[in-house]
C-alpha cells in the first residue's frame, strides 16, 4: 500500500515539476492567445458531431442514447482541447519542444473529463 502512495506521490512530483517548467518559459500573452485558440480550433472540431448528435434527438427512443453520446463527446472535448492548447503553447516557445508536456496534459484532460463525466451523470439522472 505505501508503494502505491509513494507512486502517486511522485506521479505529483513530477506533474507540479512539469507545470513550473512550463510557466517558468510562458508569458501572460501567449497563455491567453494559446488558450484562445485551443478553445476555438477545439469547438470547431467538435462542432460537426455535437450538430449530428442534437439534430438526432427528433427519435424519441434515442433520447437516453444520444445524452449518453453527448456526455461522451463533452468528456473527449477536455482531451481534444488541452491537445490545442499544448500544442500552440509549443509553437509559441521553442524551449517548450524540450519539455515532456504529455504528463500535464493527459492529467489535466483527465481530470477535467471526469468533472465533466459527473456532471453529466447528475443531469442524466436528473432529466432521466
């Protein structure tokens, strides 16, 4: 059992390392234009599958389905917009490239989609 917490510990260690790398190279400015534009590039990407997803409410015996498919594509929004966001925050800073940004980005998402994933239980059990 200690292991386990020992590995976590270090998991954590290493994710708070990471971010202050990272911040350490960042400015207000690019934060705020990769932020912009991870949020942008995000809902246009997720735009044509929310519109199919919704216009398919019309079938009444789907209606718990597509919810589930909503919450779903919510969820992979997290992922799909720390993807952007990383990525810009690279092409602004070049000593970023140097640094493994894949741990504070899998964890963010991750941590993100599960808030979304409980939020979406609750309405679904509210409206269902």
């Amino acid at each position: 059992m200690n292991a386990m917490i020992d590995k976590v510990f270090s998991f954590f260690r290493r994710y708070k390392k990471l971010l202050k790398l990272i911040d350490r190279e960042t400015t207000m400015k690019t934060v705020l234009k990769s932020v912009a534009g991870a949020l942008i590039l995000s809902l246009i990407c997720i735009a044509i599958p929310v519109l199919v997803v919704v216009n398919m409410f019309i079938y009444t015996k789907l209606t718990f389905i597509l919810s589930v498919f909503l919450v779903i594509i919510v969820m992979g929004w997290s992922f799909l917009y720390y993807f952007f966001y990383y990525r810009l925050l690279k092409s602004y800073h070049e000593k970023i490239n140097n640094i493994n940004t894949l741990l504070p980005q899998l964890t963010e998402s991750i941590l993100v989609s599960i808030f979304f994933l409980v939020v979406g239980i609750v309405v679904l059990a509210v409206i269902f």
